[in-house]
C-alpha cells in the first residue's frame, strides 16, 4: 500500500462521511430542502441524544456505503480491468474504515439503543429478522477485517480466505435486509432520506453486479495481492 493510495481512501473515506452530514443530516423531511441549521444543531450538541442518534445513522450509512464501495470494485475491476483495475489499490483501507464504521453503529445500537437487553434485541422485538440480519452481517464483515493481511491469508490457506472473502456479499445482504426491515414503517414504507436511499441503492447495486459477474467468464484472482491490485494481472 503506497502512501498516496492511503491518503487517496482517507479523503474518499472523509468525504463519504461529510457528504453524509451535509446532504442527509441537515435534510429536512417536512420542507424536502437541506436546512444548514439542522446540522449545526447536530454538530453543536444542541440536544445531545439527538445528536449521537443522528451520527449513530451516518455511522450506519457510511458503514454500509463504504462496504459497498470495497466490495462492488471486485467485480467492476475484473468486468472492466481498465476502468476500474486501478480502484483495487483503495478498497482495503476503504473496506476496514467502512467496518470501523459499523462496529461504532453497532456497539451504539446494542448499548444505547437496545440496552443489552435480549427482549429488546429479539424475543420481544416485531423487527427481530432485523436485528438477526445484522448480528450475521457484523459477524462475517468483522472476520473479513481481521483476515485482510497478507499473514492471514498464509496461516488460512488463499482458498479458504477467498471463501470467506466471498461470503462478504451475503453480509452486505444480511445488511441490506437490515436496513430495509428497520427503516420500514407501518403505513409509511420504507422512511429514509433521499441520500441514504442511495446508499441502499449503492449496495443493492454492489450485488446485482456480484451475480452479473456469475454470469461472465471472467478469470479468477489466484493471490490476495491481486484483491488489493498490488501486482499487474493478466486481466488488468
Ligand atoms: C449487531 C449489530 C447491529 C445492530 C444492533 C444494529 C442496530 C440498528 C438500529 C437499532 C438501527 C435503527 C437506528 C435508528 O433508526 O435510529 C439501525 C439502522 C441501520 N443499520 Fe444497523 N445495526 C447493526 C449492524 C449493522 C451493520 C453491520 C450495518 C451495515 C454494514 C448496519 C447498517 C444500518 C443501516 C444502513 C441503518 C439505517 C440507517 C438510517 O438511515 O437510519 N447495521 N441499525
């Protein structure tokens, strides 16, 4: 990972993150306009629980968008190696942060919002299919975030590692139908802001693309370096 490729993930990473605050945060669903003051309100801790439950959203949104992004460039890069070969040096450090991401929203959600609390989370929870979901897709995304070096994929064996890395895409699934069965609301469907619906869309779109590519007879990466484009492949 060359030093320019990790600064090139820490502004796309920032800006994932500011395009959050800007375009979702200080969204206001009654006018449908960004109202600066909103965010202000945020960011200035006008009401503190209002604030962590809002950057406990963006925390999920940029976790699932991020993912999104490291995951979808797979595919793109052995569909199209020109475009998009050279994106495979960021989708690491891309995927890690997405995952930092999702460890804050989760720890958040389990203390904060369900409070530990095992009816909350499941026995008495109507959404439990929701809470499953992303219990199975932190699971797999947090095995993928410690197995994403090179020494891990010697103890494991590449065929293994590459397995797991694959189930990557069920995860995304499992936080798809997540999102979907939380933010759905009785008479009102799915509640999201436009710019998360984009986020959601972005994942949708990071599958379809995974099962296109079921479809190609595109050649199979046979080392973990080649995940992350640091070596010149055949198809590249
Ligand atoms: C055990 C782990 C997790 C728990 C307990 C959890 C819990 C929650 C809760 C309670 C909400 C609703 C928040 C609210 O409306 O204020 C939510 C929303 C969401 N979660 Fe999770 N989550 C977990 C893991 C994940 C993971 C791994 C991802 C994706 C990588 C994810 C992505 C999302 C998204 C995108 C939303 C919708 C945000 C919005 O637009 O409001 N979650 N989660």
């Amino acid at each position: 990972m060359t030093l320019s490729a990790r600064a090139g993930s820490f502004v796309f990473v920032a800006a994932v993150f500011l395009s959050l605050l800007f375009f979702y945060t200080a969204y206001d669903k009654e006018t449908k306009t960004i109202v600066p003051e909103k965010l202000l309100a945020v960011i200035f801790f006008s009401d503190a629980a209002k604030t962590w439950s809002e950057l406990n959203k963006v925390a999920a949104l940029a976790a699932i968008g991020l993912i999104s992004c490291a995951l979808i460039v797979g595919p793109l890069s052995k569909m199209f190696p020109k475009a998009f070969g050279k994106l495979l040096l960021y989708r690491k450090d891309v995927g890690i942060a997405g995952f930092l991401f999702a460890f804050l929203h989760s720890a958040y959600s389990l203390f904060v919002i369900y409070g530990l609390d095992l009816n909350k989370m499941l026995f008495a929870n109507p959404k439990w299919i929701g809470f499953i979901a992303a219990a199975l897709a932190f699971i797999i995304f947090f095995f993928m975030a410690i197995t994403s070096t090179a020494d891990a994929v010697k103890k494991m064996g590449y065929v293994k590692w590459k397995l797991l890395q694959t189930t990557g895409y069920a995860a995304l699934f499992f936080a798809v139908v997540h999102f979907v069965v939380l933010e759905t609301r009785t008479g009102k469907g799915l509640d999201v802001r436009p710019y998360g619906l984009l986020f959601l869309a972005l994942a949708i779109t990071a599958l379809v693309v995974r099962i296109g590519l079921l479809f190609l007879r595109a050649p199979q990466r046979t080392g973990f370096e080649e995940h992350i484009g640091q070596t010149s492949e055949k198809d590249s």
